[in-house]
C-alpha cells in the first residue's frame, strides 16, 4: 500500500520524512519527553515561580502544600510518581521554597541573543525532506577568547555550562565564557552512567538534589534540546538486616521532606525488576530495597550540548581546546587568567573542573578537602529491552541501567589511589562483574565492549563544594565525586546564584567549604557508599 | 592496577596492598591550644597533588608494614619506594607534555595540540 502510494504521487523523501516524524513521536512519548506530558501536570508546575534561595511570598505557600500533597500522595501509590512534580520546603515552616522553573517562552529575561533555528517536527520534517544538508551547528564556535569578561567558567562539563546559561538566563550576565581544556562534556559528564536520583538522606542534600530533580524534569522542553530524560526508577537493594534498616529510615526521612520514596520487599523488586535474583539462598540475598519512581538516566552529552547551546544563543562564548594554565590575582582579588589560548582580564573566575579542582584551586593558594580517584563504567554489547529501570546494590557494589542501544550500563568503584590519569584498575571491574552476575545471573554469558575511567573529586563528608574562598571572586563547585550528575541543573543555577550575586542562597549555604572548619558536615557515605 | 615493589618483600600486585593516602602529614603538636583551622587543615585539607606525589602504602596481605612512594599522579608511574621515617628522595619532576601535567596519550587534552612545545610541565 505504502509503496503503490509512493509510486503513485509521492517522491520517496515525503514519506522518509513522515516515517522519521512518526518513529520520533512515539520515540517521545516512550521516552515520556518534554511535549508528551500531560497538561494537567503541567499546569500545576507552573503556577508559581519563585527564584530559589529567597522566601517565597505568601500566596505562595498554599500551592507549594498543594503540590507537596501531590508528591507524597503519588510517592504512596508508587504510579505516577515518575510524572509528578516535587517542590522542596526546606527547614522550618517560615520559608517555603517552590522550586521550580518557567518554560523558555514565559520567562521575562529570556530573549535569544543570537538567533538559532528552534528544533521541533517541524524542522526535523523540513529536513527530512532536505536530506539533512540545512543544520545549522548548535552553538556559535569561538575560537579567540575576547581580552575580558566580567566572568569566567573554568570547565565545560554539566555543572560548567549550566552554570553559564543560568548565569546568562537568570542573572543577566551575558558578557561571560566558559573555557575547557578538551571538548566539552569530555570529562566526567561525558563518562558517567546518568543516574539521576533525590533520595538522600540529609535535609541539605535532599533540597539540592531534589532542585535538581525538578529542574531536570522540563529541561529538554526549557533547552529546546532532547536530553531524552528517562524517569524509569532507581532501585537500591538491601542485603541484609542492618542496610535494610538504614534504608527504611531514609525513606521515611525522603517522605518527610516530600521526596518520592518507597520500600519495597524483595518479591516487589522482583516485580519491579524481573531479572534481580531473590533466591534466599545466595551469598547475598535480597532482602528488599527502595523505589524512587521519579528517578532515571538521560543522555549526557545532550546535556551539555543543550546547555552550550542555549547558554551560546544567550551570548556566552563557549571556548573549546583552551587551558587555563593560572589565575592571576591583585591585592587578594582575581583580575584574570592565563590560558593556552591567551590571557583574559576579569573579576570573576568560577571553577567548575571535577577532577581538576585541586589544580585549578591551586593556582590561588587555596587548599580543598578533595582528592581525586579514577572511576571506571563499562557496557556490554547490545542486547533486547531485559533491566526496565536502574538497579544499585551498594553491598555487592554495582549499579546498572540498559541504554536505549540495549547495552547494559555497568558503573564500577573507584581505585582507591589518588589519579589523574582516567584509567582504573583492571581488578575493579573484574568485581564489579562478579556483582552483576550474583545480581542477574541472566548476563553471565554477556560480553562486555567498552570500559573507560573518569576522574572523580571526592570530599571527606561525601557531599559537594559550592563556595566563596578566601581569594575575592574565586568560586569554586567541586568535590561531587561518583555522584554529582544527577545534580547538574540544581547545582548550576545555584552556583550561578553564587557567583553573581557573592553570597549563597539557602540551597547553596550548607555546601561551603567553612563546614570543615565548623565540623558542620553533610554526611552522605551511607547515601553514596561508593556507588551513586 | 599497579605493581608495587615493598621494600621488604619485593615486587606483588596492588591486590596485596592498601592505600593510606598522602603522605608526611604531621599531626599538630599541642592539640589542646590549636585553633579550628589548623585542625581542618590536618583532618581534611589535602594537597592532591597532579604530579610528584609523595603516598602511604602498606603491605597488607603480606609483611602488614607500611612504607612511602613518590608517584606521577598524571602518569601513574611509580618513582621511588622508600621506607617510612625516611625523607623522600629528591626526583626531578619528568617533563610533562601539557601545561595540566598530562602525558599526551590518553589524556583526552587536546589543547596540547594549541600548544608550542617548551612551554609545559610546571608540577606544583
Ligand atoms: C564512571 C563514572 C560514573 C558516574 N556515574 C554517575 C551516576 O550514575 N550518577 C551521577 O549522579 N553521577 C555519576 N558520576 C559523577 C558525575 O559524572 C560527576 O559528578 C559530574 O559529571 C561532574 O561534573 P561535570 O559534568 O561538570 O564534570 P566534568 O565533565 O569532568 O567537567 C569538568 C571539566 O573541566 C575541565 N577542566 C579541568 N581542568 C581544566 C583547565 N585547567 N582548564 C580548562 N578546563 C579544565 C575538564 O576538561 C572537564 O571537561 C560518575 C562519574 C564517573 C567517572
Ligand atoms: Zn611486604
């Protein structure tokens, strides 16, 4: 049929291109993307907007309850959990934080300095009909740096280019770079396995990554960018007494904050996931485990990309294969830096270098609580849909999702010598298999294909830097170690916050670096353990 | 993963070995007169070093002794095992190929290709 109306009136590009449009759109509304959720939902994350940090305003606070209502109601019912927005309130009841953010079209700040070609069907069927020869590229190439900025973002990963765009979006500071000493999101951001939770257990950590987690669920939609957000729900395993316990007690500290948590026993996890081995019988057996429904894995490289894009169409300069080699400094103050690619003059240097924060902070005389390990993942060859959602054991230590190519996503521990040289041990990943398999004995005859080390930066207490120092006008977000992908967008735009505004806002306070000297530490190991 | 030689027993697998982190830290004499900040300095802050780092290892499934390394931490390339007490040897730092101390294979640093040659390989 297809072909009789082919050869009868239509040239075969027409019906390329409807064909694309049509595996795209159920492409969409499988992946639950931005566009494809449901308008009451929608409705309802919009009512207010408050910038994060500052007291919401009074008739504020009902809706915030509302939602918050909606949150825990749906985490309850453990259904539609994945679609729902949370709000955060955090601490005690005189600030009520709504976080959330608007869509790119109601925002007032936001108007695209450069004009870039939207993506939407429209373009893609545009194209499609083209050939694909018409894309324009997606962000502006910049390959001289300007003689200043009035900031600098040192490293193009997740947390560097997000902390540019809201920069430009939220606080009007459009005359700013970000500078990266590869390509960007060729750091951790491009080697990590996207796990994208909320349910920790401190009220600090709950509230950033939480921020997060609302931010993440409109960004595609907000970036116009598919980052193929999927909420598909993170499992995390107890093996025995003593971590079951832990883990009830964090769901209900997740409930207390109206983060969407659940416990699960192991005849549910096996529901949930039917490949997790529940025999009673193995050296590690599964003894339940907890559900966020809300969280997920995206793509990281759309990501950054998205970010870059939107970030470059907002002014910023996005300045690749360029090193920042030093920090210039007068009187205590940062007048410029030092890069491959030339000096810039400016009064604000905000580093964002993962693995590199030591050496970045450095080059002021600043000494960070951080050291850096290598972190290894892998993936096996592609196989058919078999691991529905993301499962982590922090007791036989592996955490696993499949992409959408159906490799399974292994993450691993990391090696625990300090490195700058993202290679890991071999043995690392050897156990790191051993867990699988006592997990899913299904795979035991998967091969694997690919395995690659990041370099992560790790702080004593397990949670993040988001500081001032003692240098005017050096920032530094830093020390996320194995876990800080799934806080981007919540760490962007508070670091963003920061920066512009040299005072942290409520979200941002507890992650200074004072903490270690006040012994006020956000202790997360038994959130983290290794694995994120 | 490493091949660790200890000075006591020879050269065996990383397996064998823990790590205790950076080396030559000295806990503050007169620890009931220290302020906050000499005591953050010692517990938390570390020099994390990229480059000539000088680390703590201990045999721990062989002789359980501890002893020192000097190591590239850019390269991984171990550079001397001495015994703990002892000072570290002097090690001039290797000449590194980009201005990050990173060896040019496998670093994924292009700005190397930016670079005129000479100009690298400052170890802070
Ligand atoms: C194997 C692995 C698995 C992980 N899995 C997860 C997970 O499942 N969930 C999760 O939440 N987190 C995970 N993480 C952690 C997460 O990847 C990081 O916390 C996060 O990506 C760090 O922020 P970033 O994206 O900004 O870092 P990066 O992408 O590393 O960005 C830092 C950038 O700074 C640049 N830079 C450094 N020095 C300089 C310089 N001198 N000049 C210019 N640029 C410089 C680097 O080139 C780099 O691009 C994982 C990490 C690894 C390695
Ligand atoms: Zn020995």
């Amino acid at each position: 049929m297809v072909r009789l109306v082919a050869r009868a009136s239509f040239p075969k590009s027409v019906l390329v291109a409807v064909g694309q449009v049509v595996v795209y759109a159920e492409f969409c509304r499988i992946m639950e993307l931005p566009g494809t959720e449901r308008r009451s939902v929608r409705a309802s994350k919009e009512i207010t907007v408050s910038r994060t940090g500052k007291a919401a305003s009074a008739e504020n606070a009902p809706h915030t309850h509302q939602i918050r209502h909606l949150g825990s109601a749906a985490s309850q019912s453990g259904k539609t959990a994945a679609r729902r927005p949370f709000s955060w309130r955090m601490g005690p009841a005189s600030s009520h934080h709504l976080v959330s953010v608007p869509r790119v079209p109601h925002c007032p700040h936001f108007t695209w300095v450069f004009a870039m070609k939207r993506y939407s069907i429209g373009s893609l069927i545009r194209e499609g009909l083209r050939g694909h020869t018409g894309w324009e590229q997606a962000w502006r190439q910049v390959e001289t740096p300007k003689a200043s900025y009035d900031a600098v973002i040192i490293g193009g990963g997740g947390h560097g280019t997000a902390t540019a765009y809201y920069l430009a979006k939220e606080h009007g500071m459009r005359n700013i770079a970000v500078v990266e000493k590869g390509w960007i999101g060729g750091g951790n951001a491009g080697r990590n396995t996207t796990i994208i939770r909320s349910n920790y257990l401190n009220d600090a950590s709950a509230a950033i990554y939480q921020h997060a987690m609302d931010l993440w669920t409109t960004l595609g939609r907000e970036l116009n960018y598919n980052i193929m957000m999927s909420h598909r729900g993170v499992l995390n395993l107890a093996h025995d007494d003593g971590e079951a316990r832990a883990l009830k007690r964090r769901v209900e500290a997740n409930r207390l904050n109206g983060i969407d948590a659940a416990w699960l026993d192991a005849k549910e996890v096996q529901e949930f996931c039917p490949i997790v081995n529940i025999d009673p019988d193995i050296r590690y057996p599964v003894l339940g485990g907890t559900l966020q429904k809300v969280g997920g894995v995206n793509r990281h490289d759309a990501v950054v990309w998205g970010y870059a894009r939107a970030a470059s169409a907002l002014g910023v300069d996005i300045i690749q294969n360029c090193e920042v080699t030093d920090i210039r400094t007068e009187a205590g103050a940062v007048v410029g830096i030092e890069t491959t690619r030339g000096s810039i003059r400016t009064p604000k240097v905000a580093s964002v270098a993962a693995g590199h924060s030591s050496v970045i902070a450095k080059m002021v005389d600043v000494k960070l609580p951080i050291e850096s390990h290598p972190l290894q993942a892998l993936v096996s060859e592609p196989i058919k849909p078999l691991n529905p959602c993301v499962v982590m054991s922090n007791a036989v230590h592996v955490y696993c999702s499949q992409s959408d190519k159906g490799e399974l996503v292994i993450g691993a521990g990391i090696d625990p010598q300090i490195s700058y040289t993202q290679r890991g041990g071999f043995d690392v990943i050897e156990h790191q298999l051993a867990a699988l398999i006592e997990l899913f004995p299904i795979v035991s005859r998967l091969r694997m294909l690919r395995q690659w080390g990041g370099i992560v930066d790790v702080c004593p207490d397990a949670s993040a830097l988001i500081t001032k120092t003692k240098v005017k006008g050096f920032y530094v977000n830093g020390g996320w170690g194995t876990g800080g992908w799934k806080a981007t967008p919540g760490s962007g735009h508070v670091f963003a916050d920061l920066v512009a505004n040299d005072e942290p806002n409520e979200i941002a306070a507890p992650f200074a670096l004072d903490r270690f000297y006040s012994g006020k530490l956000v202790a997360e190991h038994g959130a983290a353990a290794v694995a994120h | 993963m490493f091949i660790i030689e200890c000075p006591y027993c020879g050269k065996r697998d990383q397996n064998e070995f823990s790590y205790g982190g950076e080396a030559h830290i000295a806990r503050p004499t007169n620890s009931d007169i220290q302020d906050d900040e000499t005591w953050a300095d010692y517990v938390f802050l570390r020099s994390n070093t990229k480059g000539v780092f000088a680390e703590r290892w201990m045999h721990a499934a062989g002789c359980r002794k501890w002893f020192n390394a000097l190591r590239n931490t850019a390269s991984d390339k171990i550079l001397a095992i001495y015994k703990q007490g002892e000072q570290p040897p002097q090690i001039a730092g290797e000449d590194l190929a980009t201005p990050a101390g990173e060896p040019v294979i496998g670093s994924g640093n292009d700005a190397t290709k930016v670079l005129q040659p000479g100009t690298a390989g400052v170890v802070k």
